[in-house]
C-alpha cells in the first residue's frame, strides 16, 4: 500500500497555543474531523496511548507516554487539519515512487540539482512541538514562511502548465506518463506554497 504526504496551511503559533489551553472546544472540534476520527482510537499492540488519548495528554497538559509516541503524531495531524488550513492541491504524494518521479522530472527537465522533495518537505524530520520524538510514522515535516520562499526562489524557473500535464498523460510511452504524474504534483506544491506565502502561513507536512 505505501506510505503518503499530504500537507496543510498553519499558523504555528495556532498551534503552539493548543498545547495545554485545556480547551474542552478545540477538543470537540479536533474528535468531529473526519480524518482525526478513522484513527483516532488507533491501538498498537504492546503500547498503552490511542491517539485519542494522545490528543487528551496534548490540550490538558499531561505529561506524554514516550513509548506511544507514534500516537502523538497523529493527534498533531488531527490539531493541524483541524486548527489549520485546507491547501489548494490535496492530491496525496506517494513516497518513494511518486516522490522518485519527482526528482528526476525536475532534474531531467529543469536541471534541478540536488533537490529532493522528501528532504525539502521534512528535512531531518525534527519535530518543532512538543510532542515525543517518533521512531517510525508518521513523518512530520515543518516549513516556515521564510523557508517556504527560500523553496519558491529555488524553483522559481520551473513553470508548469495544465496543457503540459494532459499532454504528459495522454502520451503512449510510459515515461511519459509518470511525467505527467511527476509534473501534476509539482504544479500542485507549487500553488500550495504560492497559496501559503500569500496568506502568512507556514506549511506543514505528514506522511504515514
């Protein structure tokens, strides 16, 4: 099945402010968000947190169970969809083959060199919040504003337009194709990072 990225808009300082606001409302809202409710009574065996339970620890304050520390992560992913912001491009990102596809589009067609999406979107996977370091998923990736136009200024030659993609797709060679594929998701990042510079919002990412 595979891992995937997506990513949302945030302010974190939104975020931050969570953290131990005993908000029984921010809470309620975080619990009611579709994408937090299909895993948050998620259970691993041999490991005593939910990701309900995660969330709970997290808006009161509590102290956090290092060893469930993946479920810290998801509760982070159910604050930030639900506190942040909805990206123009939504389409989840493979990793390791759509993200491959990636690197070699833009170092074949635009001479990209030494840029990976992956790295760009987590870097070392250092978590800005305080939650407990995950040995595993999900993978949580932060940009700031400031990065988000160091990434802009990088790319900023690669334009890429819809007759482009559909002609990618329509083509018979495979190649092609996953050129397609390649350079639809580019155009998407793309336009997620435009959207978040022109509306003051840092951009954080997630893969499980």
């Amino acid at each position: 099945m595979g891992y995937y990225i997506f990513s949302c808009g945030i302010k974190k300082i939104q975020i931050d402010r969570a953290f131990g606001s005993e908000s029984a409302e921010i809470l309620e809202k975080v619990i009611q968000n579709n994408l937090f409710e299909g895993y948050s009574h998620f259970e691993v065996q041999g490991l005593d947190k939910t990701p309900l339970q995660a969330l709970n620890d997290i808006i009161y304050g509590r102290s956090c169970d290092e060893k469930s520390n993946y479920a810290y992560g998801y509760a982070l992913i159910g604050i930030c969809t639900t506190l942040g912001v909805e990206l123009p491009y939504i389409q989840e990102i493979k990793l390791g083959y759509e993200t491959d596809l990636i690197n070699k589009f833009l170092l074949d067609d635009y001479a990209v060199e030494n840029f990976l999406i992956e790295h760009a979107l987590f870097g070392d996977n250092s978590n800005p919040f305080p939650i407990p370091t995950i040995k595993d998923w999900p993978l949580i990736g932060l940009l700031t504003l400031a990065q988000l136009k160091e990434i802009k200024a990088r790319l900023k030659h690669v334009v890429i337009s819809d007759v482009m993609i559909e002609n990618f797709l329509d083509a018979e060679e495979e190649e092609e194709e996953e050129k397609g594929f390649a350079s639809e998701h580019i155009q998407g990042l793309l336009a997620n990072i435009d959207f978040c510079i022109e509306n003051e919002l840092d951009m954080i990412s997630f893969c499980h």
